[in-house]
C-alpha cells in the first residue's frame, strides 16, 4: 500500500499526463503555427515571393501592353499566369497570417505590408473570378471594367 501510494495511481498520473498537455497546448504555438513561422522566416520564402511579386510585375506590364496593342483580341491569354500567382500570394498570406495570427498580423509594426498584400491578393481573386463569369462559348465578353482593375493592381 506504501509503495502504491508513492508511485500514485494511474488515474492521478493519467490526469497528471492530460492537465501538462492541456497547460502545454495553451503557452506555446502549435506545430502547424511553428512551422508557417519557420517558412515565413527563411531566406528562401523571402526570395521565393520577391522573386514572384518581380515575375508578377514583368507579367502585369506585359499584359498591359499587349492588351492595348490588341484591343479587340478574342480571349484572355494570361489567364494561366495570373491564376499561379493569386495562388502564389494567396499562400503568401494564409502563411503570415497562421505563423503570426491575425492580431500581429495586421497590428503590427510593419503591418501596412500585409495590409497591401491582402489588398493585392483580393483585387486579382476578384479580376479572376470576373473573368471566369464573363468566358462564354463564344470567347470572353468585352473587359473594359477589367482593365482599371489591373491597373489598380
């Protein structure tokens, strides 16, 4: 009985095991919010969305240019690029935004980055979205609205 009594019965330990757990949990960040904060803080994210915001830029000028010098061009030929980088930015901020969590996120010092980044993200998912409704069988409708979007974005 003694001995039972200094070692403690598996239901105390069991308890024990579940209240540290429980305590543990609380204080410090999740895997998942550990690992988004290892990827946003590595020098090969930071190249990775510098490089795609560049890329990004070059392909915003390009369609710019292409679609003024072809104003009544049937179809949307960058829709494949822009497609890859919304979802390229889109992961850029769910990443921030689980690594660091919405208050430091968008309160922070230097937040008006993420703020423009959200701005971005959401201008080019609502464009694609605009052009998804607006393809027909018969090509895509006119784009003239579309075209102060881009240069928003």
């Amino acid at each position: 009985y003694s001995r039972a009594l200094r070692k403690g019965s598996k239901v105390d330990t069991f308890k024990k095991i579940v209240s540290e757990e429980a305590s543990m949990a609380q204080s410090s960040p999740s895997a998942c919010r550990r690992w988004c904060a290892r990827i946003m803080g590595s020098q090969a994210a930071e190249v990775i969305f510098a490089m795609a915001i560049l890329m990004n830029s070059i392909t915003v000028g390009v369609e710019l240019e292409w679609m003024a010098a072809n104003p009544d061009a049937p179809g949307y030929p960058f829709l494949a690029a822009n497609c890859v980088y919304a979802v390229v930015f889109l992961v850029e901020v769910v990443l921030g935004l689980i690594a660091f969590g919405p208050r430091q996120y968008f309160c922070s010092r230097g937040c008006l980055w993420n703020w423009l980044d959200v701005f971005v993200v959401s201008t080019s998912w609502a464009e694609l979205v605009i052009v998804f409704f607006s393809i027909t069988p018969f090509g895509v409708l006119p784009s003239g609205s579309l075209r102060m979007l881009r240069l928003i974005k």
